[in-house]
C-alpha cells in the first residue's frame, strides 16, 4: 500500500513540476537571442515587403503576385529578392526611426514605389534553403536582382526546416528534382518530414478515419488539461535547456572557435552552385556579398578555413558573372550594442548599420535598373 503512495506522490510533483516547467513559452528561432535585439517588418505605403519566417514568406509573394498588375508608379516595377539570415531583419538596441537595409535600401532607390527589395530572411538560414527559397520565388515572381548574403557561419546548418513541407508545392517539388543538386535535398528533406506536418498534429493520419477522432480528442483533452495543449512548447524548452546544458558543459561561447562541418559545407556550396545556374536560367542578375560581421574582438572562425572560403566564394563569384562585394568590416564595433562579459553578438547591429549595409549596396542597385 505503501508503494502506491509513493507512486502517487511521485506523480503528483511530477505533474507541479511539468506546470511550473511550462509557465514561459520559448520561441525556437529567438531564444538564443539578447532581449534588445528586435524584430523589424518593412512595409511601404501599407504594403509589406519583408518577411522572416516560411508562412510570412509564402504570404508575401503570392500577396506581391497578385498586386503586381496593379501597381501604380512613376516607374516600371523593379523587384529584388534579397535573401539573408536573422541579420537581415533583427536590430540590436532598436530606437525610433530605426529600419532595416531592404527599408533604406527601398528608399534610395530613384523610384522608391516602383523598386520593391523583397527582403526574405530566416534565422540561421542555410544555402540549401537560400537556393530552395530562389526557386520558389523565381518561379512566381518576375525577380530582376538578387542580393545574396553570405555567412560563413551558416555553412554548418543542413537541410530544409519543417516549416517548407507546407510551402513547397508539386510543381516546386519537381522543378527542384531536375537537377542532382536540388533532387538530393529535396529527397534528405521529405525523408525527414515523413508523417510530420507541424500544421497539423495529426497529418499523418489524412485519409484515414482515426485522424478526426484524434483530432477531436487532442482539442477535447486540451481544453481540459493544459499540458496536453502545451506539449509542442514543453517539447521546445527542453531542447532549449538541452542546447544550453551542453553549452554549458563542453563551455561554448560566443566567442568560441566554430570549425567547419566538411560534409555539410559540401552541400551548401553546391547549393550555392544551383542558385547561381538558377539566377543565370532566369537572366537575373546576382549581387553576393560577405555578411559584415563584427571585427572589434577575435573572430569566431578558424581564420583559415574562412580566408578558403572567401577565396571559393570569389572564385565561384566570377565563373558565373556575379557582382561580389566583401562586407566583413562594414559596421564599426561600436555599432553592434552593447555586451555583458563574453556574451558578444557577432551577427545583430543597430540601426546604423543596417543603414550602412544599404548605402554600399544602393550603388549597385542603382546601375542595375540603368541597365
């Protein structure tokens, strides 16, 4: 008897535990992130033109689609597809008035109405998504320039996040399947989202007579007991806590050297290799640069796997005609915030920098709708 009083109690602080563990819901794509770095959406004349997460995206341009007809400028429409990481719509220390580059880059333009620089950015995005995501937009949309923002960082993520199961339709599908490149990404992805669909919990059910009634139990049982409801943030927080104990443990650092992971850098510089051939099919013209990072404290690299790097990135630059700018040393140290300690931000600036970025671009911009 006493036995299942044990086991009673057990669960009993077991359940408190789990409540009192899902009383701060966690955001997988900011928790990493200083409070004082923000979230930035451009929009011009009501209109968005920026986004920063795979249904914003997908909104976007097919918003953009169908409003382009329409537009009314004192110029032709210009569109630019500017694709980035968290850099391109995050400001540290936000203060009023502050924009992002694709807002100033927009506004000196010579026809801010008719030049629309769709800023498209995921955090941590990879070259894989960078090219999944130019064939998505390129299909649908008459793109003249795309700007390319290259991180060295983000040659170690891998692969499509769950999140472009539900964008991604047939015929992108096949469109990406007629080349080796985007055939062997596309097939590492769907063997990773078989039966999952994270817009609906049940997805891999369709069909089938038992996904509406566990359709209808999932709602019943969560409106009764919240931790059922909660369990995709309960899942979430203990990947986080996880990621920060093994930081903790292997004592990782902002400042701690990343090397390259070879398999992965091999498959994002492929990926980098079909964006390109991409763009050239589309007869869009390609500004890369190298993503500015900050320069007043050590890099986070291993200097010569990133001096190679650059090189490649040149390299590759000039067999396919692209227009490539070295932006490393851009924004002044004095423009990324402030830091506590070792907690340096290598990626987010302030406003100013993000004014910077489209100052050195705006040129580039300029003479391509000259042309």
């Amino acid at each position: 008897m006493r036995s299942h009083w044990k086991i009673l109690a057990a669960v009993v602080i077991a359940l408190v535990a789990l409540f009192l563990y899902d009383n701060v819901a966690v955001n997988p794509e900011t928790f990493a992130l200083n409070p004082s770095v923000s979230l930035s959406t451009e929009s011009w004349e009501g209109q968005a033109f920026t986004a920063s997460d795979i249904p914003g995206i997908s909104q976007l341009v097919a918003r953009q689609r169908n409003e382009l007809p329409d537009l009314v400028a004192s110029c032709s429409p210009f569109l630019i597809l500017w694709l980035g990481n968290s850099q391109l719509h995050y400001i540290n220390q936000s203060q009023k008035g502050d924009h992002v580059a694709p807002f100033w880059l927009r506004k000196a333009s010579e026809c801010p109405s008719g030049t629309i620089p769709l800023g498209i950015s995921l955090p941590n995005a990879d070259l894989q998504e960078h090219y999944v995501l130019t064939e998505y937009v390129l299909n649908r949309l008459p793109i003249k320039v795309l700007i390319l923002e290259l991180c060295f960082d983000d040659l170690r993520e891998d692969g499509l996040r769950e999140e472009f199961a539900v964008a991604l339709q047939q015929m992108d599908r096949e469109a990406l399947s007629e080349n080796s490149v985007g055939r062997e990404i596309i097939q590492h992805a769907e063997t990773a989202w078989q039966n999952t669909d994270r817009s609906e919990e049940n997805s891999g059910l369709e069909g089938f007579v038992q996904k509406n009634v566990e359709d209808r139990l999932d709602s019943a049982v969560g409106a009764i007991w919240p931790l059922w409801r909660d369990r995709q943030n309960l899942r979430v927080k203990a990947l986080t806590d996880l990621y920060y104990l093994r930081n903790d443990l292997l004592g990782i650092k902002p400042t701690t050297i990343r090397k390259v992971i070879p398999a992965r850098y091999d498959r994002n510089m492929d990926a980098l290799r079909a964006l390109l051939q991409n763009a050239q099919t589309h007869n869009v013209k390609v500004i890369t640069y190298i993503a500015p990072i900050r320069n007043d404290v050590p890099l986070p690299y291993d200097l010569a796997e990133y001096g190679r790097w650059k090189v490649a990135i040149e390299q590759l630059g000039r067999a396919y005609g692209v227009t490539h700018i070295n932006l490393e040393n851009l924004v002044p140290g004095e423009l990324w915030g402030s830091y506590v300690a070792d907690d340096i931000d290598f990626m987010h600036f302030r406003g100013r920098g993000h004014e910077l970025l489209a100052e050195a671009l705006s040129p580039y911009i300029r003479a391509a709708r000259r042309e």
